[in-house]
C-alpha cells in the first residue's frame, strides 16, 4: 500500500483544501476498495506540530501524526497558506527540509494555491515551471527568480512535482492526481461525487491582470504608465524604446527582466483586461470593445483575446455579464 501525506502546516493556513483533499482522496480510495478489493492509500494528515488552529481559534486540526514520525512517504500534499506565505515560511523551516529530504527519497509533491511557496523555499522548484494564485504572482517572482512561474496554468506536472494555481481549482489538481494514480474511471466518479469539472487546464479567465510595479526599475514603471494610459495605441517597441530614450534591445531586456513580460505582451495583457471589463460591466458589442482597446482586426482580438482568457470574446461576455444581448 502507498502513503499518501497531507500536510497542515503551522500557523494560519486554507482548512478546506486540507479537509477537501482528504474527502476525495477517501473516496477514491473506497472506490478503489470495490473495484480492487484493496485500498490503494494508507491517507495521513501529518503536522509540524500537534494541532493548528484556523480562522483565529474558530476550528482545530489535530494530525494523525507529525513529520518527524514519518521516515518515507509516496504523495505529499501541500495546501494553500492563504496569503500569510511570508509568515509560513519563518514558522516551518522544518517542513521545507523533510520536503526536500522525501523529493530525494522518491516522494513526489505536490502543492495546492500558495503552498508552492514552501515548496519553491526548498530549491526543489528550481528551474522547473509552476503555477500558483494570480494575485500572489508578482512577490513569487522577485522571491523565488529561478523559479519559471507560469500562472495560466492550472496544474503543472515535473519530474515528480505538480502545482496548481488559486483558490478552489486545487479540486481540478485532486482530480488530476486521483486519474494519474488510481486510473480515468474512479476520476470520473468523484468528479461526479463532488461535481467537479474535470479536465480544466487553465485559469486564465480568471486572472485580473494588475501590473508587475515592484521591481524597482522607473524607467520600466514610467513605460508600463504609458502603455497603461494609452490603451487606444498600437504601441511596437521601436516606439517605446525612443520615447525613453533606450536602445531597443536594452529596452526589451530590462522589460522583460522587470515584468516577466515583453512589452508587447504587456500591452496587450492591459488591453484584454480593460476589454474583460467591458464585457462584464456594458451592453457594448464585441466591434465597440474591440476598437476601445485598440484593434481593428476581429480575427487578431479574438486570438489575443483567447490567449490570456481561455474563451473568445463572445463566450467571456455570455459568461460574466448577466444582461448579455448575445450580440
């Protein structure tokens, strides 16, 4: 039988990616049970301590066991800290080094929303790509550099290591986990059980693109200012670059460096968001939006478009705006 750990870490933490890891895991483990005639998990909660509190003393987690009982495990979940990530990391150097000790055993790990930070802490990302929440991803970057975080993507799979992006798509990487170790049919069923989507890829609609503005470079801040308030232009980088006075290439480089993005990506990452807005918040048609922001080809908007919200136009305005004419 295989050892599967969920992890409940110290200090403030997301209950329910805990307690719903362990629901489906348990179910598809019973599933498993009248198919095999065998449980295919021996399913541990393990702490770095006895109990954690959560929502300020309102709930308590007592683990079935702590780390430094546990020699050898197969699985390794780790759940979402919330946004308390820096505090995480100060209160469980522990964990980050028996995950990186389990890596090196065989173990393979994976993280749910901002869990990837204690994994990233590690050094067992390193050079890997992952994914977490959107709204945490720009402190991801500057903490973790060597990291190739990629936050459209829901669930990443790496040399043993899996992540996934924010909030409740952690049940997307349970169901994935659950297909890639027990098989399609019993995914299928807890899907069905816990009527979770599966096979999602992407949280792009979900994202809200707000700026990477941390990074300390002005003349990139006063650049992404522009194109922020020029979301009418078609801005190349030849045009960018004059304006500020920088070598092309030089520019691109320090965009890039500082962003995470070229500019041109940046630009249109601002336009597509400025036109998600619009689609959920007016009656306008998909042409209005489409000039608003600076295109006047459809079949290009409605690329860029699908590229950053993994749905055209037509479908992102049907699904957000609730007095949508179908236009």
């Amino acid at each position: 039988m295989k050892h599967l750990t969920i992890i409940v870490p110290n200090g403030e933490n997301n209950l329910s990616s805990i307690t719903g890891t362990y629901e489906i895991f348990s179910r598809a483990n019973h599933q498993w049970k009248t198919m095999a005639k065998q449980e295919l998990f021996n399913i541990q909660l393990a702490g770095v301590c006895e109990q954690v509190d959560f929502n300020a003393g309102l709930f308590s987690v007592k683990p079935h066991t702590t780390i430094a009982q546990i020699a050898k495990t197969d699985l390794i979940i780790v759940p979402s800290l919330n946004h308390n990530y820096e505090l995480a990391l100060k209160g469980n150097e522990a964990l980050v080094a028996w995950l990186q000790q389990q890596y090196q055993l065989g173990a393979e790990i994976a993280t749910i929303c901002t869990g990837t930070f204690l994994l990233a802490a590690s050094g067992l990302l390193d050079g890997k790509v992952c994914s977490t929440h959107w709204s945490v991803a720009e402190n991801f970057r500057l903490m973790f550099p060597k990291v190739n975080l990629q936050t459209d993507h829901l669930i990443t799979d790496e040399k043993g290591i899996y992540t996934n992006g924010g909030a409740y798509s952690f049940l997307n990487l349970i169901l994935y986990l659950v297909e890639k170790y027990y098989d399609r049919q019993t995914a299928i069923f807890c899907s069905k059980v816990f009527q979770i989507e599966i096979d999602r890829s992407t949280q792009s609609e979900f994202t809200i693109f707000n700026g990477q503005k941390k990074h300390g470079d002005t003349l990139v801040i006063e650049a992404q200012n522009y194109i922020e308030h020029n979301p009418d232009e078609k801005i190349s980088i030849g045009d960018l670059s004059s304006k500020f006075n920088v070598g092309r290439r030089n520019f691109d480089r320090r965009f890039i460096k500082a962003t995470g993005n070229t500019p041109i990506e940046y630009a249109q990452r601002v336009k597509i968001e400025m036109a998600k807005k619009a689609f959920e918040t007016s009656r306008k048609t998909i042409n209005e939006v489409m000039y608003e922001v600076g295109y006047i080809d459809v079949k290009a908007f409605r690329e860029v478009f699908r590229k950053y919200t993994g749905l055209s136009p037509l479908d992102y305005r049907g699904k957000y705006n609730k007095d949508s004419i179908g236009k």
